[in-house]
C-alpha cells in the first residue's frame, strides 16, 4: 500500500472530483491559534468569513467559503494554510 503524501493529494483530489462540480462552494474550517489568524487570511484571496473564538481566547475557529474552480485550487489552499504553525485543518 502507497502511503506516500503525494498518494494521499492523489486520493483526495479524486474524492474532490467526485463530490464537487466545478466550479463549485467549498467550505474550509481551520482551529487556529488567535496570533496565526490574520496571517491564515491573508494567505487566501479576500473572503467573507465567520469566526468563533475558544472560551480562553487562545483559539479561533474559522469557516471561509470560497468559490473553487478546480480540485487542484483547494489543494493548493490546504497546502498553503499548512505551511502556517499549529493551524489545525478540519
């Protein structure tokens, strides 16, 4: 079995093309530290978005939907946002 992380974008972008129309909504969620959180927007084109911040504070939850045009953009979100330290991808 291929466990390798480019079979893991392979396996992903095919469940994208099969649930989505592109172009299509996708919905992201990210946990993200309240210090990481402008950094997370700035990363994506302007977008509307909704936010919840954990009861201490420390955290935001975000929800941002974006019109995608193709499975290959969505990936390239995750892969950005990724880059960016203790962001939790729901």
């Amino acid at each position: 079995m291929d466990t390798s992380p480019g079979h893991d974008i392979e396996k992903f972008r095919n469940l994208l093309n099969q649930e989505y129309q592109w172009p299509d909504e996708y919905v992201f969620k990210f946990i993200v530290p309240e210090n990481k959180k402008t950094q997370i927007l700035e990363a994506l084109p302007p977008v509307k978005y909704s936010e919840r911040t954990s009861k201490k504070g420390a955290y935001t939850a975000l929800t941002i939907r974006l019109v995608m045009k193709s499975a290959n953009e969505v990936i390239s979100i995750y892969q950005k946002v990724g880059e960016i330290e203790g962001v939790i991808a729901l």
